[in-house]
C-alpha cells in the first residue's frame, strides 16, 4: 500500500508492507536519494556536520538525535525563492504540491535535485 509518511520534516513517499502480523515500510530508492539530499541541507542547521558523502545510516542517527533534544520535529529551512512565476505556472505548482501534502517550495527544490541528478549523472 502506498502511503506518506513524515520523516525528520520531510513527507516520504514509502510502501507499507505487511506480512502476517508484521508490519514494515519500504522506501523507493528515488526517495531515499532524496532524503538523504534534505537530511545534508537541514541537519547543519541543528548543529550536525554532515557531507554529502556521509552515509544515510549516519544522517538518520543524527536526524533521530537532533529530533530527540527537540522534543518535536526538524523542519527545513524557509527560504523565499527569488524569482516570479507567471500566475498560471505559480498556481500549478501549487497544486502539485498540495497534492503531495509539501510546500511549492520544496516541490521545487525536489524538482531541481532530481534534475540535477539526471543531468550530472549522480549515483549516491
């Protein structure tokens, strides 16, 4: 079944597996790439050196820790993008992110990773 779940800030779309009286999740590895992209750009924010290079094992632990002295959630950081949209384009985006239950901005900010995955040829 596929579901949403809200990771240290960030919604993840995952598949709940359930085997018998087992219950798990199992994250496309598109999202995990992702993750791990959010966890690098929001973990120094809660006074955690990362890398890109740091393994996703090692930016959970520091997410689970930063979470704990919190007593809440991590959010990512708000920016204002700087540029304007044409309203029809501004509202699309939106809409996309609404419906992914994320703000336009992180849409976006997605959208730009995951292109420039693509065009790089990145394999983390």
């Amino acid at each position: 079944m596929k579901y949403n779940i809200n990771l240290f800030g960030l919604m993840v779309n995952c598949d709940i597996i359930i085997n018998g009286e087992k219950l798990g999740i199992e994250i496309p590895e598109e999202n995990q790439k992702a993750l791990k992209q959010y966890l690098v750009r929001v973990l120094p924010k809660y006074g955690r050196e990362v890398t890109k290079d740091s393994s996703l094992e090692t930016l959970l632990k520091f997410s689970l820790e930063a979470e704990k002295a919190l007593d809440g959630r991590m959010v990512e950081p708000k920016l204002k993008l700087p540029y304007e949209f044409q309203p029809e384009i501004k509202e699309k985006l939106i809409e996309a992110a609404a419906l992914q239950d994320i703000s336009a901005t992180q849409l976006l900010i997605r959208i730009i990773e995951n292109k420039y995955q693509e065009i790089m040829g990145e394999e983390e």
